[in-house]
C-alpha cells in the first residue's frame, strides 16, 4: 500500500523517519552532555571545598600548637640537662682530692638555685689538717669544685692533728659534671 503513495509522499514519510531517528540521537546526546556537565560541576565543586585553605587552618592550627609545645618542652628539657649535677662524678672527684686515709663519716649534697652544695666529714687514721685538705682540693683543679672550706670546729687545733673530724663545705658547678 505504502508503494502506492506518490513519490512525494514517499520522500516525506522517509525523511519524518530520519528526523525521529536523529532526534532519538540529539536527545541521547543531549542526556550525556548534561551527565558529563554535572559530574565536571560536582567534581569541581568537591575539589574547592577540600581544598580550600579556610577549612585546613584548624587542622594547621592544632597541629601548630603540638609543634609549639613540644618546642618549648624541648628548650625547658634542655635546660634542666644544662644544669643537672652527675653525683656519682662529684663523690669521685671528692674521692680523689682526699689523701689515701681519708675516711668520709657524713656526705650531704643539696641542691639550691644558686648551686649545689656538699658538705661532709672527714676522719682520717693521719694526721690530716684542714689546710693540706685545702691543698689536695686547690691541686686537684676539676671543674666540678667552684670553693673548698672548712667549717670551723668546737675542737682546738691540737685537736685538728690528733684525728678530730674535720668538717668541709663544698661548692659544686651546675652542669660541669655532665
């Protein structure tokens, strides 16, 4: 029936098919073009929120603040090391400046803003007097003894040389020792 139609009729019928098909193609395109548009307007849109700086800053402010106070914890860990006195150092030291027959009865070190300070008494099975006591430390020259003196004592002189206790101070250097 269709063979029927004119020529005429034929061409437009053929070419209403053509603009049916085409735009059963322009709408699928179209559906696609708009897809890609809307996944390009998301994308960018997700990459300008997390990478916006003003939403790092508070991540970049707490982390600044550990950092800030591990600073200051390692400057005031550096300065209690800088100050520390190493005892076992200073008994060897002392230790050293006593003649062989020294005897160490009392040994109190106590540590003060100023200094650390040693005091003890030395009894000795010779006759050890306070100013050979103040030769042996004077020569023994470490950088671990700021003074050496002697504490006076209730006993008289002849008393010094007759093996009496001999009480000494000690001044010690911060941070030589370690």
């Amino acid at each position: 029936m269709i063979n029927l139609l004119p020529e005429e009729t034929k061409k437009q019928l053929r070419a209403a098919h053509y603009n049916v098909i085409m735009l059963k193609y322009l709408t699928f395109l179209g559906a696609g073009m708009g897809f890609l548009v809307l996944a390009c307007g998301v994308s960018y849109f997700y990459l300008q929120v997390s990478s916006n700086p003003d939403s790092n800053i508070g991540t970049y402010n707490v982390a600044k603040k550990q950092l800030d106070g591990l600073k200051s914890d390692q400057s005031i860990t550096k300065n209690v090391l800088a100050e520390r006195v190493s005892y076992s150092s200073v008994v060897t030291a002392i230790a050293t400046a006593l003649p062989s027959d020294a005897v160490i009865n009392q040994l109190s070190i106590e540590s003060t803003a100023a200094g650390t300070v040693a005091t003890f008494q030395i009894n000795s099975s010779s006759s050890v007097t306070a100013e050979s006591l103040k030769v042996n430390f004077a020569s023994s020259r470490s950088p671990l003894f700021t003074s050496f003196s002697v504490q006076p004592t209730s006993a008289d002189s002849s008393n010094a040389t007759n093996n009496a206790p001999i009480d000494c101070i000690l001044n010690i250097n911060k941070g030589v020792s370690s």
